[in-house]
C-alpha cells in the first residue's frame, strides 16, 4: 500500500483520427476507474481514547498531485473506547497502540477503502450515489458472529440460511442508517474476531459515541455522498493526531 498513493497513474487513451470527407460521431467518455486513490475521508481524534473527531474530505487528479481539502472540517464521533488498529490497505506491520476486536467498542484505526453505499432508499431515488448502492429491507443484516462463515458480511436472509447468532438489522426504526458507507475493515482476509459491521452512518447527536463505527451530522454524511465516487478510489483514513502525524509521509498522506 506504501506505492499505492504515490504510484503513477497513466492512462492512455487511443487516438481517433478523422480522415478528410469522413464523419467522425462523437463519442461519451467512460469514466476509468483509478487504481490510486483520488478521493481521501480523513478522521483524526485527539488520542487513542478520544471519541470526538473532526472529518476532512481530500481529493487530488493523479498521483503527482497535492491533495486538496474538499470542503471545511466537520465534527464526527468514533467508538466509545476511541480507536484500535484495524485491518485494511495499510501496511500490517506491529505498531503502538491498541488492537481493535469485536465488540470492544472501538473504531478501527488505519486505512481502508470505501466501497459501497446503503440505505433506506430504493436505488432509483438515490441516483446521486456514485458509489454501488444497496437498499435496506427487513431482511438485510450484517452478521457480527464471529463463529459464523458469514461473519462480517451483509446477507440477505431470503437468499442464505441464517447461521449466525448475532447481528445487526440494517433496517432499522431510526434514521442512523438511512444513509451509510460501508468501510471495508477485516475484508482481506476476514479474521474472526478482529470486528466487524463497519460503516460511515447519521449519528444520534455530536455528544453521542458508537460501538465502533464513525457517525456524523445526516446533512455531512450525504455532502459526503455526493462527493464520494468509486471510480476515484476513495479511501477512509482514521487516526489519532500523533499516529496521523508520524504516518504522513510515509503513507503518502493528506
């Protein structure tokens, strides 16, 4: 992942040559996807145990590129006991501080791609969603057993057998998930117990900690939706303050 913010990105598009006395039809552009990431969702708390946050957007062109912030700072809330290290796209090496586990209540810190989109809504209301979109129904949860072969999954029970204990119904009778990101945390490979169900969600209120997950303000969350596009490869990067600070320039960095 060292190279994977700084790598060069070249994208070459091939030539179309109009010849004299020829019509050439115009042709739509394809979004391509990156293979860098261009879009950044920074969080930063004070310390380890802090659950307060600020949350920062950042987005770039390419790899050459400074990145920009996106936008002003927001405030944010973590896990109730803060942050541990987490499993994503940063190098798993043995650092200083905590190690997140399931149920600790803490959100995992590190870096971690941002894939996908859920909520409430049918897929044809929330058109301004360039992430993939999944709509919530009572049958939608996402399974926090660590026991279970579907262990931090979202499933579909008309689809699978339920062989799990525990889990969290993504319909819920508030709005805390009406509109989410899921954080891709313990995907690569998923290890049982080292948590699971993580996401970007509506938060109860700035005072208000989670069990895990990071929550904002309903109005931030779909700003950050509509900024928020697969085809630049958005990545999520939690931190306390010092760990941002020592990790900067090695990871490449906001």
């Amino acid at each position: 992942m060292l190279n994977m913010l700084a790598a060069p990105a070249f994208r070459f598009l091939p030539a179309v040559l109009c010849l004299a006395f020829i019509s050439c039809a115009p042709r739509v552009a394809v979004p391509q996807k990156s293979s860098i990431p261009l879009q950044a969702v920074v969080v930063r708390t004070a310390d380890w145990n802090a659950s307060d946050a600020s949350l920062q957007r950042y987005d770039r062109k390419d790899a050459q590129a400074p990145w920009k912030a996106a936008g002003g700072t927001v405030p944010a809330v973590v896990g109730r006991k803060g942050l541990g290290w987490g499993k994503g796209i940063h190098p798993r090496s043995s650092y200083d501080g905590p190690e997140k586990t399931e149920g600790d209540e803490k959100a995992p810190a590190g870096m971690f791609l941002l894939g996908s989109a859920f909520g409430y809504a049918p897929i044809d209301e929330v058109g301004w969603i360039k992430l993939p979109y999944r709509q919530s129904n009572a049958h939608t949860q996402c399974v926090d057993d660590p026991r279970s072969p579907y262990y931090n999954r979202l499933v579909d029970t008309t689809r699978v057998t339920p062989a799990w204990q525990n889990h969290e119904k993504m319909l819920r009778q508030d709005d805390m998930y009406r509109l989410g990101v899921v954080v891709d945390h313990n995907t690569d490979p998923t290890v049982a117990g080292a948590g699971s169900c993580i996401f970007l969600h509506i938060w109860r209120g700035p005072s208000t900690a989670t069990a895990g997950c990071t929550a904002m303000a309903a109005g931030q969350l779909e700003k950050l939706l509509r900024w928020l596009d697969a085809n630049a490869m958005p990545i999520l990067v939690q931190l306390p303050e010092a760990e941002y600070l020592r990790f900067r320039t090695l990871w490449h960095l906001p």
